[in-house]
C-alpha cells in the first residue's frame, strides 16, 4: 500500500514561518501558531514540507489504508492561508456563518487574512475540529 504522502516530520516549525516572505501570511502564521498551540495544549510540529500540525489522530479507512494525520493544522500559502481539521465537527455548520470572509474547498477552510475574520468564532471551530479529530475520528 502506498505511503501517505503528508507526515509528521523533523522540521522546524519556526524555522519555516521564518521563511515566509508575504508580510500578512508571516504575521498571521505566527498568531495562527500562538492561537492553535493555546487551544490544543500540543507542540507544533511540520507535517510535510508546509503544513503547521497540532496533534494527531489514526484514522483507518474500510479499504485498509490507515495512518496519522494532524488533528488541525495550517499553511500560510502564497495565495491564501490553508486551515485544516475545522470543518468536521458537528459544530462547524453553526460557527462558519458567523465567521467572516472565508472560502471552503477538499476539508479546507481558506482565509485571505485574519483580519477577514472573527478570532473568537476561529476559536470555536479550532476546539471543536481538534475536539472532533482526537475523539469521533480517532480510531484505537
């Protein structure tokens, strides 16, 4: 079976946020950093070469592909910054309407910058997807 292509890795989480040349993504990857860290209680750590991760959980697929994946997580892109776990949880149909300017794609929630959004609403749905991915997802 082929291996994941995104896991966890050595990398230094700020290492790359100090890489990140977009004044707007730099800046809002470190309050991204400093908001999930708070909420989740857990180190960040890279997952492949651009994504910020904050815990794990194992899924496993009836297919038999299994594996770990962050349980929320982020990456300051070129284009816009990529949120990743917050929009499983039950209660993200509730808290996405009241978020701002926000754009959904592939189990992504994609802001242009965090000033588009609310940060109280943000931090509702980073507690509700890594409260969903650690508990509902997880897989003994």
């Amino acid at each position: 079976m082929a291996e994941n292509k995104t896991q966890a890795t050595d990398a230094s989480v700020d290492e790359f946020l100090a890489a990140v040349e977009h004044p707007i993504r730099h800046r809002d990857g470190l309050r991204l950093l400093e908001l999930m860290s708070g909420i989740t209680g857990e180190k960040a750590e890279m997952w492949g070469p651009t994504i910020v991760g904050f815990g794990r959980y194992h899924y496993k697929y009836e297919t038999g592909r299994e594996g770990d994946a962050a349980a929320v997580g982020f990456s300051p892109r070129k284009a816009s910054l990529s949120l990743y776990g917050l929009t499983y949880g039950p209660e993200a149909g509730e808290l996405l309407p009241r978020l701002g300017k926000y754009k959904t794609g592939a189990g992504c929630l994609y802001i242009n910058k965090l000033e588009d959004v609310d940060e109280g609403v943000l931090a509702g749905l980073i507690r509700a997807g890594y409260r969903h991915a650690t508990t509902v997802l997880h897989s003994p």
